[in-house]
C-alpha cells in the first residue's frame, strides 16, 4: 500500500461518519490524523484510533465481483482497475 510508505506526518484519513441531524441521516467524512505527529501536536484535528488505522493499511480481505453494477460497484470490482500480472 502507498500510504505505508509515505512519511508519518503527511498522513491524514479521511473517516466515512453517519449523524442524525433533525431526524435524517447524514453522511459525511472526518479527518484525522496519527498521534505523536505536527499534526495532533498544532492542531485540533483528531487523532485516529490504532484499529481504525490499521484498517486503512490492511490490504483488502475481500474478493473482487465483476457480477457488482450500479451503486454496488466498488473500486476493487472495476476490470479496468486490476493489477494484470500475466507476460
């Protein structure tokens, strides 16, 4: 993975969050940042959980269904996107 080879303090995540605002559901993001870094030490921003991160770093467990279409699509599931490893 790239991010596992970018220096420690360039990084920062971008959260997938949920909150109810006047009964509805929104969706948005939250960035955070690793602890002991110029970015927890000078600023406000929070600072992400271990675990969290860690699952940003793991490789994806799961396999790739080009049978996904529409809104079900994800990233891993694009043909066009696929490390091709054959001569």
């Amino acid at each position: 993975m790239v991010v596992s080879q970018v220096p420690v303090d360039t990084v920062i995540f971008a959260v997938p969050e949920q909150q109810a605002i006047q009964g509805s559901i929104i969706k948005g993001v939250s960035f955070r940042c690793l602890s002991d870094t110029w970015c927890s030490d000078h600023t406000k921003m929070p600072i992400i959980a271990k675990g969290k991160a860690l699952s940003f770093l793991q490789p994806i467990a799961e396999k790739r269904d080009f049978s996904r279409r529409g809104a079900d699509r994800r990233v891993i599931d694009r043909e066009d996107l696929q490390l091709n490893l054959d001569p």
